[in-house]
C-alpha cells in the first residue's frame, strides 16, 4: 500500500465539521499530488456513492469511497478530527475519516489491498493506534502496514515470527478449503496485516474468497470444545456467508471481517464469499451443501443466488453484516432449529426487495415498485418511439393499416410506417406484464416472476391496465412470499421454485385477478381515464405544474420516475386520449428544462461556476436535448439548495405552459429530435424556453449572492476573530 497513501494525504488535525467539507479537504490532497484530476467531478462521485448509503461505522468510523474516471490511480486519504463528524453510524460521529479513491477500471491486485484495509478497520488494536499517532508519517506507515499496531508488536520474544508464521499458514489454509468442506485446524489469525509475507497472506485471503474463513472458525471451535462448547464428538454449526456492497471496496470486506470474527467467538464455523470489485471466487458446492445457515449482507443482488436455496437464510443489508454480525449469527442458528428453510430459492436482495428490518413499508413498497418501473421504462421508450416513427413515416391512418405479413411494399413509405408501428404496439403490449411480473420479482426474487406475468397478462386481458399490473405485481409477490414461509420437506424442495411456486402461486393469482378484484380495478382505470379526458383549464395547468415538479425534484429519482411512468401509461395504447398526450408532452418539456438551464447558466454566468461545470455546461446542452434529466446531477450534488429549487419551479412552469398551449406527444421520450411528432410545437418550445429562463435567472442569483459572503467573512466581521478564524469562516462560507 506504499503508492496509495503517504504523509501528504494524512490529515491529524481535520477541520472539517461536514462529511462533505471532509471528503473535499482530504480530495485536495489528492488533487495535489495528482491522484485525482477533477476535483468537483469526483466529489461528485463521492456524493452519489454517499447517497446511496451512509459510509459511517460504529467505532467511530466514516469511510467516504467511490470508484471514479477523474482518479488516476488507487489512493486514500486519511484524516483525524477532535470534533467528529457524523457520517451516518448509529453510534454517533466519526473521529477516523478514510477516503477511498479507486480509478473507474482499477486492477483486482490495488483493489485487493483496499479491502484488506477494510478488514484491519474491525481491528480496535489498529483504530486505537491510530488514535494515537502522533505524526502524519507514523500514520500512513500504520495504514501502509510498515508499523504493527503496539498490541500486535509488543510481546515477549517471538511475537512478531510467530505472527508472520500465523498468517502465512493461514494463507496456505486458505488455498485448501475451497476444495474440502472439513476444514482443517489452523493458529489463530493476528488482528492486523505485517509486512512482507504477513501482507502477501493477507491478500490472498481476500482474493481466495475469505474461504479462510473456514479454517479460523475450525480452529474456534476446537478451542470452544475445550471450554465447554461444543464437544469432541459434536461438529459445530456451519454457516456460510455472502457479502457485497455497491462500490465493492470496502463494506465487502468489512462485513466478511465482521461474520468472521463473530463466529470464531460463538464457536460457528463461517465461511464467507465476498462479492468485491475484485471479483470473486464462489463458495465450493460441498461447502454450501454442508452449511447448516446461509447469511446475505448485501446491497446489490447476489450472483448465483439458487446455489443457496433450501437452506435457512438471514438476508439484510451489508452494513448489518459489520455491525450486528453476532446477532445474525444466532437468527440464522434460531432459524435452524426451528426448520424455518427457504422452500425455493432465497428471498430477494435488498435492492430489489424489502430491505432490512430497520425499513418501514414505505420504503419496502417504493423499492417494489421501482424494481417493475426500471425493467418496464425501456420497452416503454422502444415501443413509444417506434409507433411515433409510424405515425411520422405513414401519417395518422398508419393504426388502421392492414397486418404486414398480408401487405407489404418495400418501395412503399406506409408499408415502412405500418411496420414500425406495429412493431411498436407488440413492445407496447409487454408493458402491464412486465411491470407486474418484475414487481413480484422485486418482493419475491425469480419465483415471483411466473405468477406476475400471468397477472400482468389478465390485467391486460379484462381492461385493468397500468392499475390492474401495479395490483398484479404486488399479490403475485404477496402470494410467493407466503408459499416461501411453509415449512416444506427435504425431499420436495429441489422442485418447489420450477414447479410446485409456480404452479399454485398462478392459480391464485388468476383467480383473485379473474374473480375478484379485476372488475373493480378495471372500474377504477375507466374512471382514471375518463377523468384525465375530462380534464381542461385550471385542473389541467395545475396538472402539468405538479408533473413539472416531480420531473426536477431528484433528476431521475423515484419521484422523477413516478411522473414519467404516469405519463407513459397514458400513451401505452393503440390509440391514446388527447389528455394522456398532453400530460406526456408537459413531462418530457419539464424533464429538458434543468439540464438545459445548467448548460445556459455556465455559459452567461461562468465566473460562477468552477472549470470542471464549465466542462459539464457544455455536455448538458446535448443531454438537456436529448431529455436526459440526469445531466443536470453534476450541478445539483455540488450545490443542491440552489440548483434543485431553481429547477423545480422551471419545471412546474414549463409543465404548466404546455398544458395551456394544448401541446400533444406520442412518443415517450426523444427530446427535441422528436420535435416533429408533437402537436403545437411552436408553442411548446416555447414553453420549454420559459422554464430554461426561468431557472437559469434563478441558479445566477442564488449563486451570486453566495460569491458575496466570503468577501463579507474575508472583511472582518468579528472583531475578536482573528485571521485565522476569518480565513476558517469564509471557507465554511464557500462550502455550503
């Protein structure tokens, strides 16, 4: 780790008393040395890595890490603060800040000691020396592994051999139990990484899949057997783990850590595969088999789930897998003696299911949702623009043309437009299915992907549509995730997820969408529909406001994607209502207006902004065009209380404006190289030109007033105050 951190990129004294003011204080540094080339770029990525999670660890731990194209080579800062700063742990701030900078394509070996630092983080003998590092140098040699730890170092005589020979057998250990499921005894593994072979192990540990895990946990359990653990004759409880993070750097390897040592105290053999960036090695087949538990900490879907099913399953985030690993241990073993197995394949992932038990059903239900939206929104923009291309090419008739297979001309523009559209309608016709079938995938993994189609299906077949598939998608879940929790025998699970989940899940889901509550749904759709018809006037332009507000609130986020999904079930018919494409064409105008007021601000105002929004002003343009909201992110994670505001009321504007003008859009996205295919486009540029207007004048403002507060700090407002606290203050001032 010699390359990645030095004294430059330590910080003992940090000032900062924000996670963000922290992550740029120490990315300065980077910045400094050449590590990093865009400092706004890759704070950026931190924000949106942040965002996703907390990075903040109980200990007194935040480890701020993205994966970057502005990183030129795997580097990490470390920074000390006497205040602490909170990133989000449970138990409070954090006092120990590490940076993780990782280049977009880094190679397996740099991220391999990026998460054998990871693991010297579960260390207390590691944090508390570096508590009390006294110099910068001492630090990063402590992090680099050139010092051990004083608990590790000090010692009678041999302290230090004996450890470089622990951990070198266990690196050989480690090599041979991916091929046995007994694994063999092996000495206890020391607490932090030593230099030269210590390190070398250490790695190897990492890059084998942490199937050393195994070996240390045998070598537990035999030394509980002596103390009244389990006994000579008796094997201990087996569990196997997977972990894995969306970055891959450093909750992977933390949680593995965590499983490990939490087993080794309760006597359970743990063998934990890590699903890093590093890749990974997958857990041998007699390994699982033998396994009497199975623990997911995870927040991105676990690959080759089925390898697990079967087997009793705790499945939670991956920051419960570091700092409640002792408790999962023992659910996992309640669920064991209770029976209490998966009866198909194991439940679904945290991304793209409930979550942990610290989620409310709110959040459980939005994830549902949005887990059919995203599978649903590309067959949403392939068919919506194919049957716009059809009406453009073979005129407004092209939806009473006769099939292709009877009639088609290859000199003929209608043939040509005919056949496009109904390309376009056969997409269409997979919208409500897929969006029921991949909610239930959402709740219930791949067993609920058969009876949510099927639902899909009826909802399309008795006129329920977009509801009646929302509906679908939730029962057929609901209905797999019950069959999931009947105890089931041994000898009927291999066939439970192909035959016996399918079977009985789509015979209820059938009858509850055919018998009894389709028609009511199918009701309520009618209504939904004829009132979006019946809209005109006021109700109309309040309508395309509050669209245009949900457009700009989180570029491309679930309130974001809530809009354009109701948008889009309007169009997604053979022949939709002038309302359903007025609404679609004041969605698509507001979507353009915060990418493409960003673009306009840099270049009136660009004194306001750093080089590297300049750069992105110029990228926004195209995106902005092209409706892609998300061009706008760069500009909203840098200064969000002034971008995000300035856009939504652009947005609410040009939504309005388009539905006064009676714009009208068939096609579901495009941008302004649709521009053809709207109704009264004249009127609708200019609407989308208001709300550019609009939010431009805004951001310049705000941003202007902002470039005035650190002339005001630099003047001496404080008399008391000296330079040093005047320089402190108008810093924090340029920050927020």
């Amino acid at each position: 780790m010699s390359d990645m951190i030095t004294a430059d990129l330590v910080d003992l004294d940090l000032s900062a008393d924000t996670k963000e003011a922290a992550a740029r204080a120490l990315a300065e540094r980077m910045v400094s040395l050449g590590r990093v080339t865009d400092l706004e770029g890759f704070l950026a990525d931190v924000a949106a890595r942040e965002a996703q999670m907390p990075t903040g660890l109980d200990g007194g731990i935040g480890i701020p890490h993205c994966r970057s194209a502005h990183v030129t080579e795997p580097t990490l800062g470390f920074g000390r603060s006497s205040a602490g700063i909170d990133f989000g742990a449970p138990d409070g701030p954090a006092d120990l800040i590490f940076l993780i900078a990782a280049p977009a394509g880094a190679d397996d070996a740099h991220l391999t000691i990026l998460s054998s630092l990871a693991r010297q983080l579960m260390n207390t003998d590691f944090t508390d020396a570096l508590r009390s590092a006294e110099d910068a140098r001492a630090a990063a040699a402590l992090i680099r592994g050139d010092e051990a730890p004083a608990a590790t170092a000090a010692g009678a005589g041999g302290d230090t051999a004996a450890a470089s020979g622990a951990a070198s057998a266990d690196a050989a250990a480690g090599s041979t139990a991916q091929d046995t499921a007994a694994p063999a005894p092996a000495p206890a593994p020391v607490p932090a990484p030593a230099p030269g072979p210590a390190a070398a192990a250490e790695t190897a540990d990492v890059t084998e899949g942490t199937a050393v895990g195994a070996t240390e946990s045998a070598a537990a359990g035999a030394t509980e057997g002596a103390t009244g653990g389990p006994g000579a004759g008796e094997r201990p409880f087996r569990v196997v783990a997977v972990t894995s993070c969306p970055t891959g750097i450093a909750h992977t390897y933390m949680a593995a850590e965590s499983l490990e040592n939490a087993g080794r105290e309760a006597g359970v053999e743990v063998v934990v595969e890590t699903q890093g960036s590093a890749g990974f090695t997958r857990l041998d087949p007699a390994v699982i088999a033998a396994a009497d538990g199975v623990i997911f900490a995870h927040d991105v879907p676990v690959r080759d789930k089925d390898r697990f099913a079967g087997k009793p399953t705790v499945d939670v985030g991956v920051k419960a897998g570091i700092n409640r690993a002792a408790e999962l241990i023992g659910e996992v073993r309640g669920k064991a003696e209770r029976g209490e197995a998966t009866s198909g394949a194991a439940p679904a992932t945290p991304v793209e299911r409930a979550g942990d038990s610290t989620e409310g059903y709110g959040t459980k239900l939005r994830k549902w949702l949005m887990s059919g939206v995203s599978y649903m929104v590309p067959f949403v923009a392939a068919g919506g623009l194919l049957i716009a291309l059809g009406f453009a090419i073979g005129g407004y008739t092209v939806n009473k043309a006769p099939s292709v297979m009877d009639h088609f001309l290859w000199t003929q523009a209608d043939s040509w437009g005919a056949l496009l559209y109904q390309i376009g309608v056969v997409s269409f016709g997979f919208l409500v299915p897929v969006l029921a079938g991949y909610i239930a995938y959402g709740m219930a993994d791949r067993p609920g992907l058969v009876p949510g189609f099927v639902g899909g299906a009826i909802a399309l077949t008795i006129n329920a549509g977009f509801l009646g598939g929302l509906v679908a998608g939730l029962v057929a879940g609901g209905v797999v995730m019950a069959i999931q929790r009947v105890r089931i025998p041994a000898a009927l699970r291999g066939i439970m997820p192909v035959v016996v989940i399918p079977l009985i899940s789509s015979a209820i889901v059938g009858f509850l969408m055919f018998v009894v509550i389709g028609k009511p749904i199918a009701a309520a759709q009618k209504g939904m529909t004829d009132w979006l018809n019946g809209l005109t006037g006021t109700n109309a332009i309040l309508l395309g406001a509050l669209l245009g507000l949900m457009m700009c609130f989180d570029l491309g986020g679930p309130v974001n994607k809530v809009a354009y999904t109701f948008a889009t079930a309007g169009i997604a018919v053979a022949s939709p209502s002038d309302s359903a494409m007025k609404i679609m064409a004041a969605v698509m105008a507001a979507g353009m207006v915060p990418p493409l007021a960003m673009a306009l601000a840099t270049t009136v105002r660009g004194r306001l902004f750093t080089q590297t929004e300049r750069e992105n002003g110029k990228a926004a343009w195209v995106l902005g065009a092209s409706f892609i909201s998300e061009g706008a992110i760069p500009f909203a994670a840098a200064d969000p209380l002034r971008v995000i505001p300035s856009a939504m009321v652009g947005g609410a504007l040009t939504g309005a404006l388009s539905m006064t003008f009676g714009a009208t859009l068939r096609a579901p996205h495009g941008g302004i190289f649709v521009v053809p295919l709207i109704g009264n486009p004249f009127f609708y540029l200019i609407a989308i030109a208001a709300g550019v207007c609009v939010t431009t004048a805004l951001v310049v403002v705000l941003k202007g007033m902002r470039k005035q507060a650190p002339e005001a700090a630099a003047a001496g407002t404080d008399p008391a105050a000296g330079p040093a606290t005047a320089a402190r203050d108008a810093k924090h001032t340029v920050a927020a």
